[in-house]
C-alpha cells in the first residue's frame, strides 16, 4: 500500500476520495479539508479569535490542533459535566493537549459553580441527560463567547456527526431542524457565531489525526449516550457506506447545496428580550438555562410507598437530602 501523493509506505486508505496516504500527506490532507471547509462556507477569517469547545475527545482536539497549525488564534473551552469518572478523565485530556501545546484553556466546572451534575440534574430537570447537556453546553459556550470577546464558537462536529443528524431529521421530517442545519451559523442578538470546520473529515479520520500527532483523548464514549438514537443512525450510514463509499458525504454535502436551502427560515426572529436572571437573549422572561439550572438543584421529594412508616409526616413524601446536600450552590 504506497501513499497515492509520493508513493512513499502508506499508513491510511480514503476509500471515498479512493486513495492511500502517507503520515504527511494525510495530516495535509486533514489541514486542507478543514481550510477548504472554512473558506467555503466563509466559517472565519484570519482575524477572528476562535474558542473552540472541548471534549477530550478527538473531533474537538483535532479541530483544534487543526486551527492552531493553520495560524488562527483559537483558545479551548472544556466544561466539567459531573459525569463521573467519565468528565474528570474528559477534562484532564483537555488539560493535558492545552498544556503540551502551549494554548489556552478556559475551563467551567459545572457542579462547583452551578450546583448540578448532568446525570443527576437531568433526573431532577425531567430531561434526557443528552437533551439537559446539551442546553448546558450550548448556554455555557454562547456565554464563554461573548464574555470573553471571542468572535466565533467552532465544535469537533465530524462528516459522521453531520450525517447522522441529517439522517434522523430527514427520517422524521424535522423540516424546522433542517433549516437550522448549516455548517456555520452567524451571529445573532447576542449569539456568537457557530462553525463546524470538520464536516470534510469522518471519524476514522479525526482518530487517525490523532494517533499521528501523538494527541492522547478519552476513547471511552461518555456512558450517558447508550441507547442514544444519533449512534444507530451512525451505524445505519456505516453500513450503507460500507457498500457504497463516499454516499455519506454525498448525502450530507449535496443536502447542503441542492436542499438546505429550500428549508431556510426567512429571518430568525432577533427581537430577543434578556432572561431577567442570567441577561442572555431568549424569548421568555427566563431562559430555558437559568430554568434547568432551578429544576436541578431543587431538592427533589421521595416516594416512601404505600404504607407510611410511623412517625412520617403528614404526607407520603419528604426531601431527598442527599440530593439536596449535593446540590448545595
Ligand atoms: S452523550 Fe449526552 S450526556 Fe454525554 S456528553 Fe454527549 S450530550 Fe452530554
Ligand atoms: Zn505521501
Ligand atoms: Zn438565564
């Protein structure tokens, strides 16, 4: 197997671009994708300063290493979720690449300065942990954002990721999510801009960029996302791609041209109001973070069962204060 570039040993196969590669060209490669992904959809320019969000994983410390080779300024931003071992080994990764690296980390633990855990918060909220993270996040990277004067969000979101989202929206006919499903989405009424440099690239790819670089992130999937709906949809593209290399990126990226557009909403509505607690735009008098956050760290009542136990208040609940102990602001 010899590099398609320099016929030099290769190390990895492209079976859609039908190709092998060799270390450099490969991590080339990943560095044009990811340019030709910015300038086409105008994500950034050289000027802007970038805050990328951080998993651990690999999409997100890919796309960062990424940016920093291509010369942007780009800082990370990783929020501790109180998963478990799961965000401790998650942020630690984080720290870890910020430090060899010499770049800036800007860091949120969420337990500490919130009050809440994702698993025990979304139990509490009456939310999916998936759908309570990823508000959380959402909120907590629109804020670092603009706190910070950053002028643009940029996520690890892959070709997989993308597809896959695609995938489950065109499945159900989501047409109001799939107005919404743009690589880049501007600023807005006190938005940042969000960018997606990574929707050339799959997976397998971001884990190879990895491994050549000498990047070391958290291989485990947080424990969270069992049963998540995103990773069959992931599977059933796998599996269609297997027969039929590069239907993932043509299904994705000939969405972006020949449909997307026919699902745009005219004007997003930009007379925002400011949620009274936090001053961030929404459409209530209280935003939907600032309400999770009173859901999850309220103390939550507990069924005793049928029979009460003899000196037990006047009612078949009382206060977990396990619960209310650990979510003490
Ligand atoms: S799988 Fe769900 S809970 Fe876990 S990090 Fe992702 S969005 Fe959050
Ligand atoms: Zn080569
Ligand atoms: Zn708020």
């Amino acid at each position: 197997m010899k590099c398609t570039v320099c016929r030099e040993p290769a190390v990895i196969d492209i079976r859609r671009h039908n190709a092998y590669f060799c270390p450099d060209h490969f991590l080339r490669l990943c560095r044009d994708q990811t340019a030709k992904a910015i300038k086409d959809h105008q994500m950034f320019g050289p000027d802007d300063r970038v805050l990328v969000a951080v998993s651990g994983g690999k999409d997100s410390l890919a796309v960062w290493d990424i940016l920093l080779e291509l010369g942007y300024r780009a800082d990370g931003f990783v929020i501790g979720l109180g998963i478990g071992d799961y965000s401790a080994a998650s942020t630690q990764h984080a720290r870890d690449y910020a430090t060899g690296r010499g770049a800036t980390l800007l860091e949120v633990n969420l337990p500490d300065e919130y009050g809440y855990d994702i698993p025990s918060g979304s139990k509490a909220a009456r939310r999916t942990p998936c759908s309570a993270c990823g508000l959380t996040k959402r909120h907590l990277f629109d804020k670092a954002a603009v706190d910070g004067g950053y002028d643009v969000v940029v996520t690890g979101h892959n070709l997989d990721d993308e597809a896959a989202v695609l995938f489950g929206n065109v499945l159900h006919w989501h047409t109001e999510y799939l107005g919404r499903q743009s690589p880049v989405l501007p600023a807005r009424a006190g938005f940042p801009r969000k960018a997606k440099p990574l929707i050339r690239l799959g997976e397998r790819e971001m884990a190879a960029y990895c491994v050549l670089k000498g990047i070391d992130y958290i291989v485990e999937e947080c424990p969270m996302a069992a049963g998540n709906r995103h990773l069959q949809y992931k599977e059933s593209l796998n599996s269609v791609e297997a027969r039929s290399p590069g239907a993932k990126f043509d299904f994705y990226h000939r969405f972006l041209t020949a449909a997307a557009p026919a699902f745009r909403i005219a004007d997003e509505d930009d007379t925002l109001s400011r949620c009274e607690r936090c001053g961030a735009p929404c459409s209530a008098e209280v935003c939907a973070f600032c309400r999770l956050v009173e859901r999850a760290t309220t103390p939550q009542p507990v069924h005793l069962g049928p029979r009460r136990r003899r000196g037990a208040a006047n009612t078949a609940t009382t206060t977990d204060r396990s619960t209310a102990e650990g979510h003490a602001p």
